[in-house]
C-alpha cells in the first residue's frame, strides 16, 4: 500500500468534510473566513439570533393568546414552534461564543489526519480513517433525508387540520397599519424564513454531534489499537521513537477533549433544561387536549431523543477513553526498559481517568446518567401508585 498517496486523499477528504462545517459555521455567524479560525464576536454575529428571537417573542405572545381557542391542535402547534425557537436559540448562542473552539476542533483533527506518520501508525491509522470519513458522509446523508422526510410529513398532517395555515403560525398585527396585503405577504415570508432558518440550524448542529462523535470514535480506537500492536518489547529496536510517537498522540486527543468539553459545558446544561421544560409543558398539553393528539407525542419524543443523543455521545467518550488505559495495561510493559515503563506508567495515569461531557459541569452526561435518571423515575411512579 502507498501510505503516502493514501495519506494525501484521506486528507482531501476530510478537508473536504470540514470546509463543509466551516461554511456552515461562517454562515450562521456571517463571518466569511475560510480557515481554522475564528475572529472576535461581532455584531453581525447575532444576526440570525435577532430574527429568531422576534419570532419567538411572537410565538410565546400566540402561545398566550390560543390557550382558550375551541381548536385545541391550534396551542398545540403553536406550543410546538417555541419549543423549536428555544432549542434553535440554545444551539445558535453556543456556536456564536464557541466557534473558535469549534474551528480549533476541526483544525485539530486536520492536523493529526494530514501528518506523516511513520509506517506502523500509518497501516492503522489510515484504514480505520477511511472507513470513518465514508461512514461520516454516508450518516450525515441519511440523518439528512430523514430529518427532512420527517417534517415534510409533519406539514402534511398539520395541513389537514381546520385552523392550521401553515407557515401563519402566528400573527404579526402590528403590520396591520400597513394594510391586509402587506400583512399576508410579509407574514408569509416573515414565518417562512424563521422556519427554514430555525430546521435548518437544528439539523447543523446535529451533523455536527454525530461528525466528532464518530471521528473522536475513531482517533481514540486508533489510539487503542496502536498501543495493542505496536507497543512490545522489541519495537524500540526498530522505531525507538515509537513511544514519543503514541504519547504526542494521547496528549493531543486529551487537549481536543477538553476543548470539546469547554463547549458542551453550557451547551449540554442549557439542552437538558429546554428540552426539559419542553418535556413538562407537552406533558402539561396532553392533558390538556380533550382527545389524543399524536403530534405532542411527536414532540415529545424528538425532546426525549435530544437528550438521548447528547447522553450517547458521553458515553461514546467515557468507554472509549477508559479503554486507552486498558490497553497500556495489557502491553509487557514490566518487561521493557525502564525509561519506557516510566513513561507508560505515566501514560496509565492519564489513561485511568475517563474524558467524557457534563452539564455545567454538575452531571456527567452519559447513558449511564439517562437511564439511572430513567429507572429512579419509573421506581418513583410505582411506589406512588402503590
């Protein structure tokens, strides 16, 4: 195998990928630089935000005003629309103040993909990475499809309701004074954009958790598997610089863990706490509506789903990462020489502690956490029903 020719394509096509996010950040801040950095906030960043917080001013007034109209799927999907406003919002804030750390992220990895590497690393390295850049853009085209596939059934079962004009969710009256057609049109256009804008955010920000969920997926099995195969004895008779090699590496993954740590720390907390209000208000509309609506069970579920992923994610990240001390474990290093066992021991201390995300840094989010939190509230409900 070339490693070098194999080297330079896997390279262009995570450039490839991560141009994408870079546009896709540089867009949602109205910023135009291409590279793996970000400039001070600006004005022009809030752009977007000021049009989504109009329109959610908007949506909280309807939400007031529809409580007592006689079609109850009216305040249901008005409900709907500012629970979207407030997780767009949550998402939109996290990129403004955390884009440099996004774009370090993404300049990080170009670096570890992009470097050479000496043969060993290299036959582990660029197969498992291959396979992960083809499963990254495969994913991202099939969360793609179905998100969208989604809404639009959405659409078509609001449509069939009386009441419903979509994308008249709510009323601006104040354009009123400019007349009835330049009310409509404006509306229209008006609610037809925050639409676009608020789906199309969310989806962003969901490629976005899945693409470093699967690449910090692979750089730490990479890790792993370096340390299992190239870790003897006898390697340091051919590449003496091996261990130097693995824990530049291990520092650097740690270093991209952190930054990624620094962003969810808000994010995850500002998350769990709008979909968790969401989840109270819907369950709160359920009882609400005279009969059953499935769209707030929709709802619900997207909610639900939204901490779902964010606590898969955590997890992705503690297993992993607690196996990189598993794997130093398991090497004959009692049996090297002595400068390297001191420096994997070292590298076992760094491994044993296990990298992961956390809400404000209270509560650790994993999958652990959502299903301890789950079974406590199931136990909770029978002991009160007994």
């Amino acid at each position: 195998m070339d490693f070098k020719n194999e080297q330079k394509n896997l390279s262009g096509k995570y450039k490839m990928l991560a141009k994408f996010f870079v546009n896709a950040l540089n867009f949602w801040t109205f910023d135009c630089d291409q590279s793996f950095s970000a400039d001070k906030i600006r004005g022009r960043n809030f752009i977007f935000l000021a049009i989504m917080l109009v329109s959610f001013g908007f949506s909280i007034r309807s939400v007031i005003e529809s409580y007592y109209r006689s079609i109850r799927i009216i305040w249901t999907i008005n409900f709907a629309w500012c629970c979207v406003h407030s997780m767009a919002i949550t998402k939109l804030l996290a990129i403004i103040f955390y884009k440099r750390e996004f774009m370090e992220l993404l300049g990080g990895f170009q670096d570890i993909i992009s470097k050479q590497q000496n043969i060993h690393i290299a036959a582990i390295q660029i197969p498992n990475m291959k396979k992960t850049i083809s499963r990254i853009i495969l994913s991202l085209i099939i969360y793609g499809i179905i998100f969208c596939l989604s809404e639009l059934f959405f659409l078509i079962y609001v449509q069939n309701y009386p009441g419903i004009n979509f994308p008249l969710i709510y009323e601006i009256r104040e354009l009123l004074a400019f007349g009835e057609t330049f009310f409509f049109f404006f509306n229209m256009i008006f609610q037809s954009i925050c639409f676009l804008i608020l789906l199309l955010h969310v989806l962003v920000n969901e490629f976005l958790l899945l693409f470093f969920g699967f690449i910090f997926h692979a750089e730490i099995k990479i890790l792993t598997q370096i340390i299992e195969k190239c870790l003897h004895k006898d390697i340091f008779q051919i590449e003496p610089n091996i261990l130097k090699i693995i824990i530049e590496k291990h520092l650097q993954i740690i270093n991209l863990l952190k930054t990624l740590d620094k962003i969810f720390h808000k994010l995850s907390l500002a998350n769990l706490l709008t979909n968790f209000l969401g989840l109270i208000m819907i369950f709160c509309g359920i009882l609400f509506q005279e009969g059953f609506e499935s769209s707030l069970y929709m709802i619900a579920f997207i909610l639900i789903f939204q901490c779902f992923a964010l606590s898969l994610f955590g997890e992705i990240l503690v297993v992993n990462t607690g196996n990189i001390g598993d794997s130093l474990y398991l090497t004959e290093w009692y049996v090297m020489p002595l400068r390297e066992q001191t420096s994997i021991l070292f590298m076992m201390r760094l491994g044993q502690k296990s990298y992961g995300i956390k809400a404000g840094g209270l509560v650790a989010i994993s999958f652990k956490t959502f299903v301890d939190v789950s079974i406590k509230n199931f136990v909770k409900k029978i002991k009160e029903c007994y």
